[in-house]
C-alpha cells in the first residue's frame, strides 16, 4: 500500500507541475498581465488540491475497478480517469490534469508493460488521443448547453447612438414582453428603459434592434455595440437601484469600440442619477 501510494503521489506531483508550466506558457505566449500571472497562482492551488485531495482516492478507485480488466485495462483506466475529472465541471483544467495524472501512473508500471506489442500501445495511444479530444470537446458542449444565457431583446429608437442604461426590479412597469425565448426591453428616445424584471445573468445573447416609428425593425451590427458596467446605487431611502449600461455607436465599429467603447460623437445620454429623478424614483432633494 506505501508503495502504491508513493507512486500516486509521484503522479499527483507530476500532474500539477506539468499542468502549471503548460499553462503558463500558454499565458506567457498570448498575454504577459500581471493578472493573468496572478491567475497562475490560483490554478496551481487549486490543481495542487484537486490532484492530491480528489484525485489520487479516485485513482485507487479506478485501480480497483479495472484490475480484473486484462487486454483492456489501460483503456478502461484512461476512461475512467477522464470521467471522475469530467463531472467536476471544471472543463479542460480538470481533464488535462487527469491525463497527465494517469500518464505518469503508466509510465511508472513501464516495466510491467514491455511485453506489450507495439501495435497495441499505438492503437492505446490513438484511443487514448479521440478519448480525451471527444471529453474537451463534450465538456465545452455541456457548459454551452447547461450555462445561463442572457437572451435580452433590446429596441432602440432608430438613430441613436451614445451610451444606453437600464432599471431593473422597477415597480408599475408594464408588464415584460417576450419575444420568443427572448426579453424584451424598450428603450425610450432619452437612452434608457426600466423593467420589473431582474438583471439578466450568463453568456452574452442579447439582440440589439433600432425600432422607427412605424415598428420597422433593424438589427444593429455587433461591431457598433459595447457592453459597458453594470452597477447599483442607493435611493437615499434604503432602496437600492440595480441597472446596466450598453453604447451604441454608427461610426467607428469595430473592435476597439467592442472593448473600450469608444465614442466619437457626443454622447448626450441622461447619468443614472438623471434617470432616477425624471422617472420619480428619488426626490429632488436626494
């Protein structure tokens, strides 16, 4: 049993500082951030956990259950180590510790294995490579499938541009619409709207739409919007004002104004504190 487990903490170790090093040259080739390092530390708490606390028990696990396999072990082995790391819910970073967890596990039984055909150990090595391709590719699937989604509608007035702001949790609001399996928010001429809905959370599936006075609708390039903060403020009262901000531009779409948001006309849009005294939410001495 010493032994055994010297040989899973030989693989716990391994695992975790290989980990570690590809994915920090990973970071260091696309971004060199001072926060990307930062989450370098974080990962390798984590993974040091998760490889020493969860995964050698489940390696011991999957020795018991595989030990009667003969031709087969090896396989049966990597599928189950992929699995126990799948159900975590921790996508790449879980199964990639878990291949590599389960490589130095066979590389340290090496010598049990020199008997085997070399077409075997190949057939072994191009499975183990469609097992762990398919795992990535279902964990991402099941994460796109089962995580929440945005899916907000938004109309706005035909030509405007400038920054966009919306109320949630507001009372005596007409009641929501719907559009499919979309909410629909309706953004007035000011550059703001309110709902009795809350703040929508998730990936990102909103659709933005300028609207003219004859209901005729036009979908608004995803280049020429910016999803901007989001935030709350005090009604003074005890109450508390959710809202989100979104700019919306007809010049200068790109990338750059995805990510900085970026006008380059003047933005005329009413501050939240503005918004708050128009609609009567807050007195005019707050």
């Amino acid at each position: 049993m010493g032994d055994k487990l010297s040989k899973k903490v030989i693989s716990a170790t391994f695992a975790t500082v290989s980990f570690i090093l590809l994915y920090g040259i990973i970071v260091g080739i696309f971004s060199s951030s001072k926060e990307e390092m930062f989450f370098i530390i974080i990962i390798f708490f984590f993974a040091l956990l998760g490889n020493f606390i969860y995964a050698i028990p489940i390696s011991f696990l999957c020795d018991a259950l595989t030990k009667y396999f003969t031709k087969f072990r090896f396989l049966m082995s990597a599928i189950l180590h992929i699995f126990f790391a799948w159900i975590t819910s921790l996508g790449i970073f879980a199964i990639s510790c878990a291949v590599l967890f389960f490589l130095m596990e066979e590389w340290q039984k090496r010598d049990k294995l020199r008997h085997l055909h070399k077409k075997y150990i190949a057939f072994n090595g191009i499975v183990l490579i469609i097992i762990v391709v398919s795992s990535v590719y279902f964990s991402f699937k099941w994460v796109e499938l089962t995580e929440e989604k945005t899916n907000d509608y938004y109309l706005i007035p035909k030509g405007y541009v400038g920054e966009i702001t919306v109320l949630y949790n507001i009372k005596n609001t007409p009641p929501p619409k719907r559009m499919g399996d979309y909410k629909v928010i309706e953004i007035n001429e000011l550059g703001y709207g309110m709902t009795s809905l809350p703040e929508s959370e998730g990936i990102i599936e909103n659709k933005y739409l300028y609207i003219d006075s004859n209901g005729k609708k036009e979908k608004i390039n995803d280049n020429c919007v910016h999803i901007g903060p989001s935030g709350s403020i005090s009604g003074g009262d005890g109450s508390e004002f959710i809202f989100s901000t979104i700019k919306v531009t007809d010049i200068g779409c790109g990338d750059e104004f995805i990510s900085s948001g970026r006008m380059y006309l003047e933005n005329d849009s009413l501050e939240i504190e503005e918004i708050l005294q128009r609609e009567g939410l807050v007195g005019d001495d707050w």
